[in-house]
C-alpha cells in the first residue's frame, strides 16, 4: 500500500526552553519567521503526505490554530493591498488535510504514536519528529518511502554522530545491503552508553512504519525513563517475518539537519537557514563578523 499519512507527535512540554514553552508550544518557536512545525508539515506534503495528524497534549491550540484560517487577520491584510503577507498566512491553511489527537497521558513516543492507531488504520504511514528539522534541501522522506514500497516492512533516517554523542540517540545494529544508501538494521539499542553501542548510527526523527508496529506497541511494556519506546517495538519489527509486517531498514542520511529541540541547534538553525534568504542573507552576512570580531583584527 502506499504511503499516504503522516503522524507528527507534538504533546511534550518543551522543558529545555523554558520558560517561554510555559506558555507556547515548542512546535510554535520560530525559525527565522515560520513556525518550526510548519517546516515539518511542507516537508511531508512535499514527500507526497497530504493527511497529517498532530498528536497534541495541554496547552497546544495556538499549534492548531497556525493551521486553520484567520479571517479578521486575512480580511485586514487584504483591506490593506498587503497581497504578499496574505498569501504567507494562506499558505499555512491550506498545506494539508491537517487532523489533531490528544495523547493524554504523556507515556512517551511509542504511546504517542499508538495514538494515531485510529486514523492511520491498516495502512503504513511516516512518523516526522517535530525537534528534528531536516533542512528542505536535503529531503530524505520520500526515499524513505520508495525504499518501503520496494521492500515492506519499516525504514528508519540513520546518521552518522560522534561516539561521545550516541548515548543521546537510540542506536542501529546494521549489515550492508546491495544500495549504497540503504542498510538492513538488526537490533535497536536506546540510548546507548558510547562502549556499549553496536554502532555510530543515530535514528532521527524520521520513520516509515508498517502497521504491524501498532500490535507490537499495545504489548511494549514501559522501557527507558519509564515510557513506551518506539525503539524497543522496532527492535521486535527487525526480528518479524516480512509476512507479519516485520523488517526494518535504515535509509544513510548525510544532509543538513538541526535538533530544534536544543537551545544551540535552534539559534544554529535560524542563523543558517536566515543566511540563504535572499532578504536577510547579505545583511546578516555583513553584521555577523562585526559582532564576532568587533575590532576587525
């Protein structure tokens, strides 16, 4: 079947930004000036995912309202002639088919994601991670996809990290396959200590599941930090049969990504993804090395 959902799971609190998340979703924080869950959206729409389902928790309606229309904003802007910020804020409206579930009680990803069992039915679907930004010019997703259409089964985003840094990541046991950029995973450990990871390869925030994850997630029982891991009912995936929805696959991904759920990766992302902007690029270009070496020297 082909892929044709995306599941976006979005209830966290965003404690590593207070305390502006106090208030504000995390998914809302700007970069540049759009939403970093807007980013996240085109991005499926763009690999082809037009049905989108947010799993939200306490505290998010500004997340759906970004998505739905505004018309006193609207009927202003156009009163004014202001055509060009108009279609900014349409553009948000009409993206996708956009679909919003609760999660309750926050028991981690792998709950979040059961969440979704409802709408996505028997169907496979994508999972995009809303701290993960994977920069537009470098889509994986929809590779991601062809290599499910190809083979079944599940395929996670790998990427290559520094040893010291695997521990922060759940981490892929692989053996090559004939595809330079496709690997087959045999085990998933979460959040390695670095002598213990069967490798440097870190999951990031993109998945593309096969819906047997969902029967194996109702029977995961609560693994690191107490929540439902979606690693460890991936790790079952790998040892399936192909006839029972099992094997997973990892897509190699060597492109430009920044966790906006870090305070540094965020700003890193904002000043960088502000360079290439026609608008602010050479302006900034030209402060930047004022503020960094104010003495010239």
């Amino acid at each position: 079947m082909r892929v044709t959902k995306a599941v976006i799971p979005a209830a966290g609190f965003g404690t590593r930004f207070l305390p502006v998340t106090k208030a504000t979703p995390k998914e809302m924080l700007p970069v540049v000036d759009k939403p970093s869950i807007q980013y996240v959206v085109e991005e499926a729409v763009g690999a082809g995912l037009a049905d989108v389902v947010v799993i939200t928790g306490r505290s998010k309606r500004p997340l759906e309202d970004h998505f739905d229309r505004n018309v006193e904003l609207e009927a202003a802007l156009e009163a004014k002639g202001d055509v060009d910020r108009l279609d900014l804020i349409m553009a948000s409206n009409d993206l996708a088919k956009m679909h919003y579930i609760r999660q309750g009680d926050a028991l981690g990803l792998g709950h979040a994601v059961l969440t979704a069992q409802h709408h996505v039915g028997n169907e496979p679907f994508a999972v995009l991670l809303g701290d993960d930004l994977i920069d537009p010019r470098d889509p994986v997703l929809a590779r991601m996809i062809s290599v499910r259409e190809q083979h079944g089964g599940s395929v996670l985003c790998l990427m290559e990290v520094p040893r010291d840094q695997i521990s922060l990541y759940g981490c892929a046991a692989t053996v090559p396959t004939d595809a330079p950029d496709v690997v087959s995973v045999t085990d998933l450990v979460e959040k390695p200590d670095a002598q213990d990871a069967p490798s440097s390869l870190a999951v990031i925030g993109r998945y593309v599941l096969d819906p047997a994850v969902f029967a194996v997630l109702s029977r995961t029982p609560p693994g690191s930090g107490g929540e439902i891991q979606l690693t460890d009912a991936l790790r079952e995936l790998a040892r399936m049969t192909a006839s029972e929805g099992g094997g997973v696959r990892g897509v190699l991904f060597d492109g430009r990504r920044y966790d906006t759920g870090d305070r540094l990766s965020y700003l890193q992302a904002n000043i960088l993804m502000a360079l290439e902007r026609d608008d602010l690029g050479p302006a900034l270009r030209a402060w930047l090395p004022t503020v960094l070496d104010p003495e010239g020297g």
